[in-house]
C-alpha cells in the first residue's frame, strides 16, 4: 500500500504516488536552480511543467490512473536532467545512450503555429516558413508577389490569422519548428527569445544588399498593410453604427417588445416602411439575428483580442474560431438573400437621400 499525493501541474491535477511526487519535486527543484540564473527562468521551468503535463496525459490516456515513479521516471529520460546539459556525463557510455535514445524517441510531429517572435502582421507567413523549414524573408516576398495575381489572398490571411493559434509556450514554438521538446530545447527557446532583438540589433554580421532590401521591403508593405487595416476600421465604423441602430429598431418593431422606441426610430429613420415591418416579422426577425450574429461576432472577436493582450482572458481554442468564421459567412449570405427579398427595405434604402452622397 502506497500514500498517494495530489498535485496541480500545469493547470491540470494529477494523483501521484509518494515516491513519484518526491522525484519529480527534486527534479523541478534541480530545473529552477540549473536556470536560476537565466532570463525568463520561471518561464522556462513552468513550460517544463507544461510539457511535463502533456506527457502524464499520455499515460493516463493508455489506462492509467495514478502517476507512479516509473512513469516519472520515464519522463525524465524523455525530457533529460538538468546535470546533462553542462556536459557533466560526457565520459558516461550510458548517459550518452541515453541522449541519443531521447534524441530519438522524442521527434516531433510540426504543428501550423503563428509565430510571435518574428511577425509583420499576425505572423501567419513566417508561422508557415518555420513550418516547412523555408526561409522567412524569401516567403514573405512570395507572399507579397502572389498578393498582386491571386485574387482572395489577402481575404485567405486574415482567415488564417484568426484560426491559426499563436504559439505561446516554448513547447508550442518548439512543435511549429519540429524540433524534440525536451528541458535543453525549452530552455534555449525561452532564453533565446528575451535575447533576440538585442543579438540582432548589435550584430555585427554583414547583410547582404539582397537581405537587406527584402527585409525593408516587407517592413514597407507590412507597415501599408496595417494603415490600410486602420483606415478600414474608421471608415466601417459609421455604418457599423447605423447597422446596429437599424437591428435594433427592426428587432423591437417586429417583436412588439417595447411600445414607445419604434416611434423615436420612425423619426430618425424615416425611409423605412414601418408599416410593412409589421406585415412581414419571420424575415425581419430572421434578418435581424443574422446582422447581429454579423456584427456581434466581429466585436466579440475584437473584445477576445483586446482581453487576451491584457492577459485578462485565455485565448480562444482553434475549433471555436472555425465555428465562428463560418456561422459568420453562414449569417452573411443568409442576411444577404433576406434582405433583397424584403422591397420595402431595400426600394427606400436605394432611394434615400444619404444614399446618394456615398454612392
């Protein structure tokens, strides 16, 4: 009979025999004081405790139920221990081995991650270049290129930009690069990330002239790119607006939920044929939810972005994005066909005397 131990690593709970809850609290131990000095230690140990994590996962999944010393020390050989990476047991046969097992045994299947270290816009093309292993600048300039010929790309990025998660932890940069995910990787990817700007800044490496133009040349249309985005957003802001003004009067009018507001929106929107709203209250219901689910989910996805730089909110999961993107195009082409199909909107909308000044 063995006293079991309740622990939290990585977010998650994991029951854990007494023998295996000491090994594994020496070797954290062994991991803080290794990189006690390093920039981003608690970062590096608490990636290790992701990883760490994903690997008791696993065991769990094939059917066990509490973590024992074999499983932890499986992971320590997969992972390595901090005492190898100083090159300690070089003239050890069987440490040796044993990296070259871990070497082995840990190949990582690549996953697609946008990549937050080396980005112009959401880092979706330099995400894939460290995918494929191809070179960043080279990609981009592709990229741009194929932006003047393939009508759509630019509309595919930003798809891509809010389905492609971000590659946070030093675990997940490590999968969107292939490499083996033990503590000397997780620790380098860390550490190199606080030194990166700073190793490039000072460099004193020569560029080349082709380098060099590529690099200002992406810079240049990375920058276009983002004022364009700006100016969009000022520009849609006003019929953003007038588009929620109008849902919401629809909604109330067709609903009969509150009495006095359909006269205050009769004053101000004097176009609309009022009185046929009522003749009609399935479409326009119909219509009305699926501007909002336009409209609503675009600035829930802002709000998410907005919250997640805070650090206030997690990010949104892979699968919940693709839901959203596609009730959205769902929403829009149903909204669309609606629309056109009510005349008493679209007859007096065409005619309206702003109409004229945008057109």
């Amino acid at each position: 009979m063995k006293k079991t131990l309740t622990v939290n690593l990585g977010g998650t709970v994991y029951h854990i025999d007494e023998d295996a809850y000491i090994l594994l609290d020496n070797y954290l131990n062994n991991l803080r004081y290794h990189f006690r000095k390093d920039e981003g230690a608690e970062e590096i140990v608490r990636d290790i405790e992701s990883r760490i994590a994903e690997l008791f996962d696993e065991a769990l999944r094939g059917g066990l139920q509490v973590i024992t010393i074999k499983e932890v020390e499986k992971v320590i050989a997969r992972m390595g221990k901090p005492e190898e990476l100083n090159g300690e047991d070089e003239g050890n046969p069987s440490a040796s081995n044993s990296k070259t097992f871990d070497s082995e045994s840990t190949e990582t299947r690549r996953r697609l991650f946008r990549n937050p270290d080396d980005r112009i816009l959401g880092g979706v093309v330099s995400g894939i270049a460290a995918y494929f292993g191809w070179d960043v600048t080279w990609t981009r300039i592709v990229f741009i290129l194929a932006g003047f010929f393939i009508h759509g790309l630019i509309l595919a990025y930003l798809l891509a930009w809010i389905i492609i998660p971000l590659a946070h932890t030093a675990t997940e940069k490590l999968q969107m690069r292939g490499e083996p995910i033990n503590v000397e990787n997780i620790g380098r990817t860390v550490t190199d990330g606080f030194e990166k700007v700073n190793e490039y800044v000072h460099s004193e490496q020569p560029r080349s002239a082709l380098h060099k133009f590529g690099n200002g040349l992406v810079a240049v249309v990375g920058f276009l790119l983002k004022l364009c985005l700006v100016l969009l957003l000022i520009c849609c802001a006003p019929f953003l607006l007038v588009g929620l003004i109008v849902l919401f009067a629809l909604l109330m009018a067709a609903t009969g939920v509150i009495v006095s507001l359909p006269a205050f929106f009769y004053n101000i929107l004097p176009w609309v044929d009022w009185g046929g709203v009522c003749t009609m209250p399935g479409m326009i219901v119909g219509l009305t939810v699926c501007g909002l689910l336009i409209v609503g989910i675009p600035v829930a996805g802002l709000i998410q972005a907005v919250m997640q730089s805070f650090g206030s909110w997690k990010p949104m999961g892979t699968s919940t994005k693709v839901v959203l993107v596609l009730l959205w195009m769902i929403a829009l082409a149903i909204g669309i066909v609606l629309f056109f199909q009510i005349p008493f909107l679209t007859e007096p909308l065409l005619s309206a005397p702003f109409w004229g000044e945008f057109l």
